[in-house]
C-alpha cells in the first residue's frame, strides 16, 4: 500500500516559507487514540456493512445494527475513546490536553464526538463526517488540527467511515465544551497552508501483487490504527518523514500522573534495533496481551494494547504482524563505543540495581524481567523512553488479563540515581550485547525529571 505521508523537501515559494514560521507555532502532535472491542472474528466479519444509522431513527434496522457493531469494532481498532476522553471525564466528551513538541504553544485539547447536538458532533451529517475523516474540515469549513490523525483516517474506506459515524451515533450524548486552545491553536489558516505541502487525502487501493492478510495488515497498521503518528519521525514543520517511515518517533505523553514528558516510539521495521529479532509470534504476542519473551509494554502503550489491540481479533492481529515483519529494514540508530572507565561505572551500576532480573547476559529472566539484550526500546533513536523506564519504572495496563509469564512490575530508580548515574547506564545497555544506540548525557535526563 503506498504511504501517504510527506516525502521530498516543500517548494521554496513564498507559501513554503509562511507555512515553515506558522506550522511551528500552530501544529499540535499527532497522537495516537484508543478504544475497547469484541474479539469474536465470525461476528465481526459478519457485521461489515456499509449503512449508517439515520438521524433521531426510532429504531434500529437489522442492517443499521450491522453497521452499528462493525463501526464498533473499527472504533476500537482506531483507539477513539482514549483521545476523546478526559482524565475522569465521560467516554469521548473530549477535553483531553496534548501538548506539542513546543511546549511554549501552550496545548490543544481533543474534541467531543459524542452525538450531543450543541457540543458534539450530533448536528453533523455523515458527509460531514466523511469530509471531516477524509481531509480534516469540520462541517464549519474550518482545517482540523493533524493532532486528529486524518492524514492516515484518509485510507479508510468509504464504507468504514460510513459504520464508525452509524457507531457514534449510538454512544451517549454527552454535553462537554473541552477547554479553550491557546491563542496559536486558533489559528486555523495555517493549517490549511501545511496541507497543501504535506497532506495527500483519499483512500488507497490494496496492492494486487500481496495476500489478503498483508492487505489487511496494511490497512490496520497504516489507515486505523495510525501506527505511523508515534513511530514516525517529523521534520521542523512535524509532517511525518518519507524517508523513515516507521522508524521510531517521539511524543509527549504522561511518566506519572500529572506530570508530562517526552517519550520514544521504537522502530517498526526490519532493522536489528527494531523488529528485525523478533518472530511473527512473538509480535503476535506482545500485541494481544502486551508482553512476549522480546518486551512488554508500559508507558503510552499500554493504552494502546489494553484499550484497542487486546481487542482486536486473532485474524486482525496475526495480519498486523505479518505487515509489519514484511517492511524493509531501515536502521538509524548508530553504534557506539564506550571507554573502558564509562563501561565499568555502567557495569557496575547494571549489577547493583539491573543485573537480578535482566541477568548478566541481559537476556532477562522467565517471568521476572524482559532482555535487554536486542531490545527495540534501548536500542531506540531517541532514548527518552529508555530514560523513562529506569526513573518511573514500568507496570503494565492495569485491565489486562492475567497471564502465567506476563513479567513483574519494575520499581523506578529516579530517588536512586543521579542523572549523570542513569546516563551512564544508558550508554552501558546502549553499547553492550551487540545494542546499538547513540550517546546519552545528564542534561537528558534531567529534562525527563
């Protein structure tokens, strides 16, 4: 499937340059949302239809209802409600706040999508709907912020955005105004001028010369389920790179409550620092229950798995793993050497508070910690993520179902070790074990403080 995502450098034209000084200050981040399904492969497919369910209908048509519990399922396979749902506030009422990359812009709050009339989108037709998914105009002709991740909801296929509308017509109308967007995320135009150098809207067609499965994998990992918005990396105007395309990006997300910070997204392709060790099975794994023998999830994945991928049935699943195993590999992370000096104090600080659950030969140890050894998230470009684990330790989703080998909570260490004590054990998992990664200084961590 072609990727519809940025690629080459913008023209140098006048419009090039307003939308270089305007996107930098307007652009919010493109975020993943999540939502909860069925995993029942039969009734699922048995439901696709293309029907929505009409305006104040008395009463629902076997073939609306159809329509109905497929948008369901594409809803969590989408992961709307974790977007569209405030701290302790009501399914998809909006209010939810991201901040951006430039922290100074202030942030910009998700939307209600709850059929509320005066506040939601129960005003909106299911054009409306579809221009609004296909390319970011909200029925009062203003742009959508990209923070809604239209730039891949535009593969959906007509008839999918038709039973995700004919779904939220049906959850409970909620009457929520989300916070006011800084005055930067007021200015709507500039959007406009960043679509036009980077936004290519319509559905894609399945590549004849792939299975079924690959198709499908495709479609899940590029159109519903966004994949590319995190795992992505951005250029200066935050359009999502060509040129490296799933290989590890960053965002802003919560290390504890409250408290906001950046984090990495590792690399989706076929590289050793990414997915290249493991096996399909293994993938299969970690994405249905978050956790396989290579990691287990913590941090802005676990919303991701416990909200929307454990949902999703086995077919769905197994057809995102073999999609993501057939990319090619694109490696960027570089390899470093350590001193022997820096390479004894990061040993000697693995052995003190590493060495018990991971094991020396950082493979980890059954039911007790994952490998370090060949790990996508220490191997990663960017090493916030590497850098959140070991000060804010990582548990998983609270909502998943037990499992004999799931691994154990890990205890943070951000009372146990000063920054420059942690940058010395990220550079040691970075260099040793064949990982590959680059430097780390205190300053870095301090910033994920």
């Amino acid at each position: 499937m072609p990727r519809l995502v940025a690629s080459g450098s913008p023209p140098r034209s006048l419009l090039a340059i307003i939308a270089r000084v305007m996107a930098l200050l307007v652009l919010g981040p493109l975020s993943s949302v999540h939502v909860q399904a069925a995993d029942d492969s039969a009734r699922v497919e048995a439901t696709r239809s293309s029907s929505g369910v009409p305006n104040n209908s008395p009463a629902l048509t076997t073939k609306a209802v159809s329509a109905v519990e497929s948008g369901r399922y594409l809803a969590q396979a989408a992961n709307c409600v974790s977007c569209h749902t405030a701290s302790n506030g009501k399914p998809f009422a909006g209010g939810k706040a991201f901040a951006t990359t430039y922290g100074f812009i202030g942030n910009v709050y998700s939307s209600n999508i709850t059929p509320d009339r005066e506040t939601g989108i129960g005003s909106w037709t299911e054009a409306d709907f579809i221009r609004a998914m296909r390319l970011g105009i909200a029925p009062d002709d203003k742009h959508l912020f990209p923070a809604f991740p239209y730039t891949a909801f535009t593969k959906l296929t007509t008839p999918d955005i038709k039973a995700l509308y004919a779904y939220l017509r049906t959850v409970p109308p909620v009457r929520a105004v989300p916070p006011s967007n800084s005055f930067w995320f007021r200015q709507r135009w500039a959007v406009g001028l960043w679509k036009k150098l980077y936004f290519k809207p319509g559905a894609v067609a399945p590549k004849a010369t792939e299975s079924d499965a690959w198709n499908r994998g495709s479609y899940l990992v590029e159109a519903l389920g966004h994949c590319s918005a995190c795992h992505t990396p951005r250029n200066v105007l935050l359009a999502e790179r060509s040129d490296a395309h799933l290989m590890g990006g960053a965002q802003i997300d919560e290390v504890e409550p409250g408290k906001h910070r950046r984090w990495s997204a590792p690399n989706l392709t076929s590289a050793e620092s990414g997915l290249g060790p493991w096996s399909a099975d293994e993938l299969k794994k970690y994405l249905k229950t978050g956790h396989s023998r290579r990691a287990g999830a913590f941090g802005p994945m676990n919303e991701v798995i416990a909200n929307s991928l454990q949902h999703l049935t086995n077919t769905d699943i197994a057809a995102m793993a073999l999609y993501l195993k057939s990319l090619a590999a694109n490696e960027n992370s570089p390899r470093e050497t350590l001193s022997e000096e820096a390479h004894a104090a990061g040993q000697a600080l693995y052995d003190e508070h590493c060495e018990e659950c991971h094991l020396s030969s950082g493979r980890g140890g059954f039911r007790k910690a994952p490998p370090v050894a060949g790990n996508a998230i220490v191997q990663a470009q960017d090493a916030a993520s590497l850098i959140n684990v070991i000060l804010y330790g990582a548990t998983p989703a609270a909502d998943l179902p037990a499992s004999f080998d799931a691994w154990e909570d890990m205890p943070g260490f951000k009372d146990d070790m000063t920054d420059a004590e942690v940058a010395q054990l990220v550079n040691f998992l970075r260099a040793n074990w064949g990982n590959r990664g680059g430097a780390v200084f205190a300053d870095d961590v301090a910033r994920q403080r």
